[in-house]
C-alpha cells in the first residue's frame, strides 16, 4: 500500500520483508489509531500524511512512509524515481507549485480527519 | 619493546606526534581502545554513487544500516556524515567514557583514528591573530603545519581565501567543485570588489586530499561516496598513518585498553594504567615521557583523575554551529555533473572588522547533499512524502546545506568537570551557555552569510540550531600560556606540575577560530613532538 503511494508501483515480497524487518529494528511495530485507519482505509494515507507534514502530528504514519520510502531508494529496481528530473527552470517552478498545492488540498480534508482520529485515540 | 615515549590516542593528534617522534629516532608505544568497523567496509563497492545505485542490490545493507540506523529518528541533523558504515566511530564511548549535560551533546571517539575517521578533511592554518593567545607564533608553527601537509596530502587552490589559509608547501591540485558550486562561484568572482570591500570572501578550501598519488593512497576518484567509505584512501585519515607506522620497529600499538590515568616517579618515569575493555583486565605501562592525545574530552578526564581534581572546573571551548539547506535557483530543473566528492565544495569568509584581523570572523562551508539520499529529508519538508519526493527530484541538483562556524572564547558559563561515578572512573560533566552578547554577534553573523549566499544566488530555507557541542570541535580545558598556571599547560604542552606529560590533543588551545581545528592540532601535535624528541636526544 505505501509503495503504490510512494510510486505507483507494486512492491516485491523482498521488500516487503526489508520493511517488516525496518517496523522492528525501528520500534514500528504498534499501531496507534492513525494507522489503524490507514490500514482499514489505504486511500486515507495520501490525506493523512499531508496533514501530518504540515501540523507535525502522525508521526507514527510518517515514520513508516519514511521508512519504505528509505527501502525504495536503496534498491535498484526503483532507483530511478529518486533521481534528479532535469528541465527547464520555469518547469521546475511549476512542478514544485503543483506538489505544494497537492500538498494544500490534501490537508484540507486530511486535517480534520487527523484531529477527530486523535480524539477517538484512547 | 621498551618506550621513550607513551602516547594516547590514535586520532589526528595521536598519529602525527607519534609519526614525528618515530621520524626523529624515537620509540614509541601507543595505548588506544581502537575500535574498528567489521561490518560495512567490505560491502562498499569502490564504484561511483550513481553506478552503485543502479546495480548493487546490497546497498540497502550500508546506504540504512544492518538495523537501520542509517534512518533519522528526526529529520537530519549534524553528525549526519555519521552514517552507518561510520557509527564504529563513536559506538563505544557513551558506554566507555560517559558524559553527562542538559546544554550540550558531546561526541568523542575510540575508534582506530578518532574522529579523524569521520571529520570534513577541511584544512584551515590558524593565522597570528587567531593565535594571539598562543606561546607560540605562526613562525613556529608553519614549519610543522607544511610537515603535516607533506604527511597526510593536502590539496588546494590559490584564490581569494589564500589571505585567510596559505597554501601549505607541496599543495597538490585543487579537487573539483560541482556544478552549483561552480555556478555560485562564478555569481561571486563577477562582484568579488564589492562583497570583498564588505568583509566577505570565497573560495575552495584546502583540503587532506590527495588528488595526486601519494604512496598507497589517492589520487581522489571523485566517486561521490566520502560520507560511507574510503574506497580510494584519498581522503586522509589517521589510521593511514598507524597503519605505517606499524611497520616500524620503533612503534608498538596496543589497542583495546582505556587509558585511566598517569602518575610521574621519582626515577624519572611515567606510568600509565589502563583497563582492558574487553578482558576487564588492569594493565600499567611506563616510558620516560607521556603525550595525551585522547582528544579534549578525553585527555581531560584523564588529567583530572589523574590529578585527583573530581569537582574541579575547567574551561571548554566548541565552536557554535547552525547550518542551512539553500537552494542555488540557477540550478533549478538543471543536469549537474555526476562526476564530484561529497566534501565540502566552498568556503566562505566574513570579516567584518578588518582592524581585528580574522578574529571574530565567521565562516560557512557549502556542500553537496546528493549522496546522502533524499528519504532523509522527506520529513524535513512541508509536503507529503508522496509530493516531497517528487519534489527533491527537482530540487536536488539546486540543494546545498551550508554549515556557519563561529569563534568562541572561554566564559565562565563554558566548562567541564569530572564528577565522582561512572563506574569508578568518574563522569565528565559539561555545561555551556553562550552569553546575551554572544548569540547576538553569533545570529548576525549568520544573518550577513546567509544573506551573502542569497546574493549569490542560493537561498537559504531554513536555519537550523542543532546544539551547543554539534560542531563536534572541544578544546581549551588546559589551555596553553607562557607562564602556566594550575591546570594549564606551556609551551611544550607540558601540564602545569609535571615533568614529563604534554598534551598535544585541542585541550590546550586557548580560542578556537571559526574553522576547523584539526590541521592545526596535527601540526601542533609534531611541533610538540618534535620539542619531545629533542630534549629525549
């Protein structure tokens, strides 16, 4: 599920495992209401995450992405997505607005899902 | 072997007395613990980082680590060239050698090499300003910082920071610089009258690379991967120099012992007890002279117990650290060249009063952030991780983290003390608080580099304060005088009340300028060892 976010992509069984292994080595392995929902609803991580790097909180949710997103770069097979994306200036500047507003309008509905999933946290 | 001389301490002060007094006929025993890394130097390929990513489906192994340390638990940070094939470098010294502070984060080492074996390979002489509180002139000094550069490889280019940093005798060639760098270097030789007339200089730093052969080492491959390994042995480090002087017979290495404390007899001898720290064992060695190299923090628990001085303050100096990621907009959506070193690619100076010479001047070094993979800074960014990461894929040929030193001198809100505990051996305690006048000098100091870079072109994002010790540059806890008093040391780096036990390590430096420290503890380390070796003669 994180690595169709991340990339679009299916990720091998390997990797999988590498992640599983990462949860423990990383003291990932409990699951706070955050990404329990994600769990029952994946759509919901694109909303959450964003609304998470901006308020700073589902740092649990954050931490995993991280986490398989530190798995994705560090294998061949997906290297390419992590390299520089060569253009021109002003296409730079137009690809780093459309990510910020992405950003922005994910927020709009991932905040005050994040905050009512906080409250109902025991 | 029977030993003239016991030094302590294989880093970069350790190796070059040591070298210097094997040099000048002297025999020498070094105790150190010696730790070294059994893990990752063998998966490292000697290959360029864009190749290595493309095909090694190990590299997971090394780029996060066999338990994947290699992940921040909090955005990145300084010690950030502590990846996992670095972590041996300080794994053992929180348990080793503790030290307790709720103001600063120290860093020591017991590795093979110290912290040499991760240090920024910057190599910056301190000038007769900067050395205005020294016993020792730059004329003195000069001599032994060439020696020291004729020993490890120094590289380096003849530009506006030459005023700052002489090039040493035998410089080799300056390393390249990469595309952004070259491009903001560019932005500022075109105005360099006017930023020069306002105190403010670039230029590439000299650096301990060699970039011509030098015997077993170099010439530097410019393979990107200096933050995870020394495939090429470019880059020095002062394990290249034990590993040298071992082949000498007047050289002896015994490693895995904490050297706990020295006492001085009537015979003209001096001991020196160590516990094994594998076997728990206490072994004790003698020589007619002792050189602690053990770094600052370690050479002063070392003194203190040794001294029996448990409560007493010493002054601690650490050069204040903030850095700032920028971004170069000439590179925005631009190819950079693949060929370049992770080292630092500029140096910039500001001077704002001429009249002081370089004395409270700040300095910032520009690097390149490519080779240490964008997941870390995923959580930096104020985006999604899905945004972010296509984000730094734009970014990254424009992206440079700018690391701004400052001076600093000894207050009495700066200093350590060996407090009882710590399993016998005694815990260092550190306290250090910059002073109102201080962090104002300090913030518009970095106001004015920041806004330097800003006219060049790269602008700063954010400014991060990573902590009091972050720079990872201790001294002045027995700093040197012409007339020593208590807890301080001469000209020889001879402790007050001693006979026969110098410290040639940054413990008796009395100011650090705004710059690297270790070329200037390598050659102060000769210079001693070499007064050392002459009286022994």
């Amino acid at each position: 599920m994180l690595t169709r976010y991340l990339l679009d992509a299916e990720c091998p069984d390997e990797m999988v495992d590498r992640y599983v292994d990462g949860c423990v080595a990383r003291s990932l392995t409990g699951t706070d209401t955050v990404t329990a929902f994600v769990d029952r609803h994946p759509r919901s991580v694109a909303l959450l995450d964003a609304a998470g790097a901006l308020s700073g909180r589902a740092g649990g949710l954050r931490a995993r992405i991280q986490l398989m997103a530190a798995i994705l770069e560090t294998s061949p097979r997906f290297v390419a997505e992590f390299f520089p994306a060569a253009g021109s200036r002003a296409r730079a500047m137009l690809r780093l607005t459309a990510y910020g507003l992405a950003t922005a309008a994910r927020t709009v509905i991932g905040f005050p899902l994040l905050v009512v999933l906080e409250r109902g946290a025991p | 072997m029977t030993a003239d001389v016991i030094v302590v301490g294989s880093g970069p002060a350790g190796a070059n007395a040591a070298a210097a007094l094997v040099e000048r006929g002297r025999r020498v025993l070094m105790l150190d613990v010696g730790d070294t890394d059994a893990t990752y130097e063998a998966l490292v390929p000697a290959q360029r980082f864009a190749l290595i990513r493309e095909w090694d489906a190990g590299q997971h192994r090394y780029f996060l680590g066999e338990r994947f340390e290699g992940i921040p638990d909090t955005g990145v940070r300084v010690g950030a060239q502590l990846t996992p094939p670095r972590t041996y470098v300080t794994a053992s010294a929180a348990r080793l050698t503790p030290s307790q502070s709720t103001t600063f984060t120290a860093a020591e080492s017991l590795a093979l090499g110290g912290l040499g074996n991760a240090w920024g390979a910057g190599v910056f002489e301190f000038d007769s300003a900067e050395l205005a509180d020294w016993p020792v002139s730059i004329t003195e000094l000069r001599p032994h910082y060439d020696a020291v550069a004729a020993r490890i490889g120094v590289s380096g280019a003849t530009d506006d920071l030459s005023r700052f940093f002489p090039q040493p005798a035998h410089a080799m060639p300056p390393l390249e610089i990469d595309s952004s760098a070259d491009q903001i270097l560019r932005a500022y030789q075109a105005k360099r009258e006017s930023f020069n007339a306002e105190g403010l200089f670039l230029g590439r730093p000299g650096m301990a690379v060699s970039t011509e052969a030098l015997g077993d080492r170099g010439p530097h491959e410019y393979r990107d991967m200096d933050f995870w390994a020394d495939t090429d042995r470019s880059v020095y480090r002062p394990r290249w120099t034990i590993a040298e002087l071992r082949r000498s017979n007047a050289f002896e290495y015994v490693g895995r012992q904490l050297v706990l404390r020295f006492a001085e007899h009537a015979d003209g001898t001096v001991t020196v007890t160590t516990r094994d720290v594998d076997a728990g064992a206490s072994r004790r060695f003698s020589a007619r002279v002792l050189l602690l190299g053990a770094g600052t923090l370690g050479t002063s628990r070392i003194v203190l117990r040794s001294l029996d001085r448990f409560g007493q303050r010493v002054p601690l100096l650490c050069n204040p650290y903030t850095y700032a990621p920028v971004i170069n907009w000439r590179m925005l959506g631009g190819e950079a060249r693949d060929r370049r070193h992770s080292l630092a690619q500029l140096t910039a100076i500001h001077q704002p009063r001429a009249e002081r010479g370089s004395r409270g001047s700040v300095q910032a070094q520009l690097f390149s952030y490519r080779s240490l993979l964008n997941f870390r800074l995923l959580r930096e960014l104020p985006l999604a991780q899905r945004d972010g990461l296509r984000a730094l894929r734009v970014l990254l040929p424009a992206l440079g983290i700018l690391g701004i030193s400052h001076d600093d001198s000894v207050t009495s809100e700066k200093y350590c003390e060996l407090r009882a505990g710590g399993g016998g051996d005694g815990c260092l305690e550190i306290s250090y608080r910059l002073t109102g006048i201080e962090t104002s000098r300090n913030d518009a100091g970095e106001r004015a580099m920041l806004g330097f870079f800003r006219r060049l072109g790269a602008w700063p994002i954010k400014r991060v304060h990573p902590g009091h010790g972050s720079s990872i540059h201790y001294a002045g806890t027995f700093p040197m005088r012409h007339a020593p008093r208590d807890l301080e040391t001469g000209a020889d780096g001879r402790l007050a009340g001693t006979r026969a036990v110098h410290l040639v390590d940054g413990s008796t430096f009395p100011y650090l300028p705004a710059k690297g420290l270790t070329f200037t503890i390598m050659a102060n380390a000769n210079r001693i060892a070499d007064l050392v070796a002459r009286r022994l003669a």
